[in-house]
C-alpha cells in the first residue's frame, strides 16, 4: 500500500516541483490510516543523490518496540523499491510527545546533510540527526510571503532556528535582517545559508548588538528571544516587519524562564507589537496542530491591551498551502497590523 501511493504521489509533484525549482516537498503525510508516517523527499542538487526523510507518528495503540522497529525498517525496504532510493539515504524517526529539551536531542549519531533548493534560494538540511531538518517544508510560501514584503524593510526573526525567513526577507531586498536563537548551531547554520546565496551574515551576543558594535545588514544575534523583546522595547528599536515563529514549548536551560505557547503566545504578541514601526506587520507561525487559536480569539486578546486596541488579525492559511500540502493540515500562519 505504501509503494503505490508513494508512487502515486511522486509522479503528481514531480513535474510540479522541477518547474518550480523546489528540492524539499512532501511526499506523504499519513495518508494510509494503517501507516501514520509523514514522509518529506529531498532532491538532486548539482547531482547529488535524492533522499528520504520522515517521522513514524505515535500510534492510537501500544505497540512493542522491537516489533516497531522492524515494522519501520519494511517501510523503508518499500519506500526504497517504490522510489529507486538507496535504503541509506532513507531516514526514519519516531515521533513522540515530548517537552523541553529532549525534543531537540540527536536521533542519530552519523550525519547526513544536503544542500536543497527553494526557488532560486538554497538551504543546508541535516537529515540524519534531528527530527527536524533545518527547514520547516510547511512554511515554503510564507518565506516567499515575506520576501515579497521586505524590499526596503528593516526585518527582525525571532526564534529564527536556521534563518530561511532571514535569507528570504534579504533576498527580497531587505535594509536589514535580525535573527534571534539561543541555539549556537542554529546560528551557525543560518550564517552558512547567507553563504550559500552569496549572502554574509555577522554573528553576535546580544549585548554587542545592543551596544551597535557591528553595522551589518545580516546580524545572527545569540539571546534568549524572550529577553531580547524586553530589551529591545526598552531600547525603543523599531522593525517594519516581524517573523514570529515560537517554539510550542521550551524548557531549555539556556532561557531565563519556560516558555508555553499556549499560556505566552498573546503577551509575547502584545510584546512584538510594541517594536513595529508605522504600517509594520508581524508575521506569526503557530506549530501547534491541537487547537490552535482563530484569528478572532487572538485579536480579541491583544485587544484587551490598552495600545493594541487597533489590533487586526488574519488567517493566511489560504495562502499558503502549496501544492504538496494540499488537503493537509498544516500549522496556523497569520498577519498582525496595528
């Protein structure tokens, strides 16, 4: 069953993507019941061999894990048939409910990493390692959303992971692009993605960048995002355009306090919306598929803050549901405007 509608969806999307120029799509989001696997395939780059990446769901069911194992490694065999993919270049992870930090550790200890294209932008994935990659598939068109919008915009990237929102946004002619992770790697990774498009991007602590110590259109700034905010308000700095992208939940040990998206996601909006220019607008990814908050449950909150009275809300999931993600479920995505 596996095969075919692998198969089956292969042949839909691939001419769908080399006319776009995308490396990374969906393949297949547990579109069997019997086979909850979410499945992301990776293309040819300047000849390199494609591979598959993807994650086995929790099941409604306990199931032993020896015989998970071992159920996970026939899929592979029968994704490997079906695509003419090296059983090496096939990665397979459980996904599990998890919390604070031990969502972000090493699945793998052998590494393998590719250089995908986007349009006419390229990233760095890490197949082998992590649950997740370095780019979020799902979010493919609101990259290109903020691309379209940050031509003489100075950006600001909060929780900016590997920093595809921040090439996106200097791409489209930005003035300047901020990114804030806590994640060393993550920075790293971000900078090596400006490299990748013929683009530099200076690393820095947030007390250097409070203290204008670097002039640089691209600064990859190590903080706590949290702190940043705060400080950032203090310091009266504006941003024409704002991409928030926080996680679900972070406990991690380098933070000042935990942070739950759920509880924190209208203060932490409120907080944002101080640091907007004039006619700026904040773009808000929510990653949570349980339910996540409606446009008018969101704006009523912010409402509730004397200086956000004016706050306007809209869902963009119409969008931005590319032709891999379509009839999917995907996280919410929505624009912010005082």
């Amino acid at each position: 069953m596996l095969a075919n509608r692998l198969q089956k969806r292969f042949r839909h999307l691939k001419k769908w993507a080399q006319r776009k120029n995308i490396g990374a799509f969906r393949l297949y989001d547990r579109d069997i019941p019997e086979i909850p696997l979410v499945l992301d395939f990776y293309g040819e780059v300047s000849g390199a061999e494609p591979a598959l990446c993807g994650a086995l769901y929790k099941r409604p069911y306990e199931k032993d894990e020896a015989d998970e194992e071992s159920w996970l490694c026939a899929m592979k065999e029968s994704a490997s048939s079906a695509l003419g993919i090296d059983s090496k270049r096939i990665f397979l992870k459980q996904r599990r409910k998890q919390k604070g930090v031990f969502q972000y550790e090493k699945t793998s200890h052998e590494r393998f990493e590719k250089i995908v294209s986007e349009g006419e932008l390229s990233f760095k994935v890490n197949l082998s390692d992590y649950l997740d990659t370095g780019l979020f598939i799902d979010r493919r068109l609101l990259r290109a959303i903020v691309k379209n919008e940050a031509a003489g915009k100075r950006v600001l990237n909060l929780f900016s992971y590997t920093g595809s929102f921040s090439v996106y946004a200097a791409a489209g002619k930005s003035v300047s692009t901020d990114s804030v992770d806590i994640s060393n790697s993550y920075l790293n990774m971000a900078r090596e993605n400006f490299s990748l498009n013929g683009m530099s991007a200076s690393l820095l602590q947030q007390w250097d960048y409070f203290d204008r110590s670097v002039h640089s259109a691209n600064k990859l700034i190590r903080a706590d995002a949290l702190l940043f905010v705060d400080k950032a308000i203090a310091e009266k700095i504006k941003w024409d355009i704002i991409v928030l992208d926080p996680p679900v939940f972070s406990n991690s040990k380098k933070m000042t306090d935990n942070f739950d998206l759920n509880r924190d996601i209208a203060r932490l909006l409120g907080k944002c919306l101080k640091l907007l220019a004039p006619c700026g607008k904040i773009f808000l990814s929510v990653n949570m598929r349980r339910s996540p908050p409606a446009a008018e449950e969101l704006e009523a909150q912010l409402r509730a803050y004397t200086y956000a009275e004016n706050a306007s809300v809209t869902d963009l999931e119409s969008s931005i549901i590319d032709e891999d993600f379509k009839g999917k479920k995907i996280p919410k995505a929505f624009s912010v405007k005082l």
